[in-house]
C-alpha cells in the first residue's frame, strides 16, 4: 500500500497526538461528568489509532524498500 507524502504525514498526526490525546480527554471528563463508557470509549480510540499506526508503518516499510531497490 503506498500513501502519498501528505496523507502519511496527516495519518501519523491523527494516530500519534489526535486520537490518544483525545482518548485521555474523554476519560478524564467522563469520570468527572458521570459520561458513559468512560473506559470503553477511549479504549476503542486507541484501538483506532494503533490500527492508523500499523497502515502508516506498511506504507512506509514499502516505500522504503522501493527507494532501496531503486538505489540499486
């Protein structure tokens, strides 16, 4: 899979401070406002941010090997 400079670059801001920052901010205000699920929800965010991570790290293993087997 390979992603273009600028959705890579959006994709890693979303998954490395968006949505964990994000989940941190819900359980902490749920616990305080009685909110639901104030460990499922953050949870599942994180689950989604380490899934975004994963793709971002395929796409950049392979164009790493490309520019590898270009240099080649």
């Amino acid at each position: 899979m390979k992603l273009s400079n600028k959705v890579y670059d959006v994709l890693k801001w979303v998954a490395l401070i968006c949505l964990p920052t994000f989940a941190v901010f819900y359980a902490i205000i749920a616990k305080i406002w009685s909110l639901p699920y104030a460990s499922e929800i953050p949870a599942t965010i994180n689950a989604v941010g380490g899934l975004i991570g994963g793709l971002i790290g395929v796409s950049h293993l392979t164009m790493k090997k490309e520019a590898e087997n270009e240099t080649k």
